[in-house]
C-alpha cells in the first residue's frame, strides 16, 4: 500500500490535475478570492489510511486547496486501515475546535454519532469518499461508484467476447461504496451479459495476502475462471500475485479499481487489464473547498445536514492504450504531493 511513483509522474499528474480543477462542481460553492486579506480558517482532515497513495493523492487536493483559500489544514490518520483509530482521531481533532472538518470514513456507521456531534457543535463536516447510514453531514464528495460499475462491465464484456466466469475479490460485505464498486457491476452483467457467469463474491478485507489466497483459491476451484476483479488496490496486488504464481497470465484478465502507482504499473506491463480510477485529488479538493465556502456565509449555531448533500466526482476506465493520455494523468494516484 505504500509504493512509490518517479517524481516525473508525479508533476505530470498534478499539472492534469490542476487543469481538470478548472470544471465546475455544482452542489458545493467556491470562493475566487485568494488568501490575501481574508479570514485565514482551520481545517482538520482525517483519512482511514495516511500512507495510501489515494488518500496521499486526497492531501495533496486539499492542501492545494488550503492554499489557494488561505486555510490552515491539519491532516490525521492511522498509518494503516482502522476504524476505531480514525474514529480516535476525529474526536481528538474535534477537541482542538477547528473552523471545519473534512473525513474519508471507512465505516457507514461508526462515524455518525461523532459527525451529529460536531455538527450540533457548529462546526461543518465534509465527508471526501464515503457515505453514512445517515444523512448527518454537511457536503459528500466521492464518484458515482454505480456508474463506473455500469462502465466497467461494459468494458469486461468486450474484453471477454461477453462469456466467461468472473471472480470477485471485494473488500468486506458492510462497506456501501465497495459494495456498489461490485453490486453495479454484476446488475448489468446479468441484465446485458448472460454468457458471463459469476461467482460468489469473496472478501479480503484490504489484505494483499487474504486477496491472493482467495484469487489461488478460485483459480484452483474453476479451471474455467478466466476473468478475476479486485474492488481496490491492495487486493489488486494480491490478485495479480496469485495469476502470476498460477501462471495464468495469458489465460485471465485481471481488472480492478483505483490507480495506485503500482497498479498503473501493472497496467502497463499487462498484468492488469483495466483499471477504474477516481480522482481522490479532486475530491480533497471540493471537500476543503465547501468548508470555507460555508465559512465564510458568518453562519452561527449548529451546521444544517444537507439533504441533497451528494456532489459527484469524475471517474475513468483506464487502460493500457489510454494510461499515458493526458486527459489520464488526474486519475493516477499519487505517493507524494512534491
């Protein structure tokens, strides 16, 4: 989960990035004054896992945005996925009362009651790549996962000749974003794409490791298996191992979601077929972007959950042909933001 990207990769995709920022997101607001003369506001951040390139690439987004606002950011998160310590954190941040609070939480439910919380205290909440059980927050920034499981199985058919037997490698079975990243998928294959039969959904839990025991599993248990999907990057990793360790190569595809550098890598080398990539840059962004939005109105009191609070950040289908295209370079995570 911590790979890293040649610096030249890294400014290349900021320089798409930044031209990408230009495209209005409607739903969030934004301020065109810069830092000068203005309010300078605090803003903490909490991410379920610092030192992934996704949410590495979500820093770099806000701070950008920080900067531009003139807002002091303040970023926190375990070094590795756990709930209760990102939970820990978010109270921990919350004592020290900043202006705004942006989260990626890695649970539907565990953050609610501290969002409704720091709501009520009058300090906004932006949520950056995920969603709760309830509508408690301010703004929700992520990309429509229905829609990107919709173009995934369109582009999965064409690759196979639509027939084949799909593996799935997901996260776990209570994460609603993860869920739809496979659950759109396997609606249109049913509906459109009959000749591809699909297997139990199976669970890793964000395990390198769990994911290639799970893949070597399948691939042993269906010699007919011939196309496997991972619903991140760390299971990316552990799939393609176990393709490689069974020599399957030539014989399975392997598509998956996100873009971490190693990913992109694999895609180039055509261990991975096709990947889905969000633009978690462009969501730390919007999400910095409404708090000092909703800051600078002067409003007092308890912060108003928004009930229509959705914006929906791009996505694209990566491939090996299309991965060096500039229109591309947003979409590839980053390890760091120099």
């Amino acid at each position: 989960m911590r790979m890293r990207t040649r610096g030249a990769q890294r400014l290349t995709g900021l320089a798409g990035i930044a031209a990408l920022t230009a495209v209005a997101i409607t739903g969030c607001g934004s301020s065109s004054s810069s830092s000068g003369g203005s309010k300078s506001y605090s803003i903490a951040a909490v991410v379920a896992d610092a030192a992934d390139p996704y949410y590495v690439s979500m820093q770099c987004g806000a701070e950008q945005e920080a900067k531009r606002s003139g807002a002091k950011l303040n970023w926190q998160g375990p070094a590795a996925v756990d709930t209760a310590k990102e939970v820990s954190a978010l109270n921990t941040v919350s004592i020290t009362k900043p202006d705004g609070i942006m989260i990626s939480p890695f649970s539907p439910t565990a953050f609610v009651a501290p969002v409704q919380r720091i709501m009520k205290a009058g300090t906004p909440v932006t949520l950056a790549d995920g969603e709760l059980s309830q509508k408690v927050a301010y703004r929700t920034f992520h990309a429509d996962i229905n829609a990107a499981g919709a173009a995934l199985a369109q582009r999965m058919a064409s690759a196979l000749g639509a027939h084949g037997t799909l593996g799935i490698v997901a996260q776990d079975p209570g994460d609603p974003l993860d869920g739809n990243r496979y659950a759109a998928l396997i609606k249109v294959l049913e509906a459109k794409y009959p000749g591809i039969t699909v297997l139990p959904v199976q669970y890793a839990n964000v395990s390198t490791a769990r994911s290639a025991s799970i893949a070597a599993g399948l691939l042993r248990a269906h010699p007919e298996l011939n196309v496997l999907y991972a619903t991140n990057g760390p299971q990316a990793a552990g799939v393609a191992s176990a393709i490689a360790a069974a020599k399957r190569q030539g014989s399975v595809k392997l598509f998956a979601f996100d873009a971490t550098p190693q990913e992109v890598s694999q895609l180039k080398s055509g261990a991975i077929d096709t990947l889905v990539a969000q633009s978690p840059f462009l969501e730390g962004q919007q999400g910095v972007r409404a708090l000092v939005s909703y800051l600078k109105q002067g409003t007092s009191g308890p912060v108003p959950a928004a009930t229509e609070a959705y914006v929906p950040t791009p996505f694209k289908v990566l491939t090996k042909d299309n991965v060096e295209a500039p229109a591309s370079k947003p979409f590839l995570y980053l390890s760091s933001c120099s």
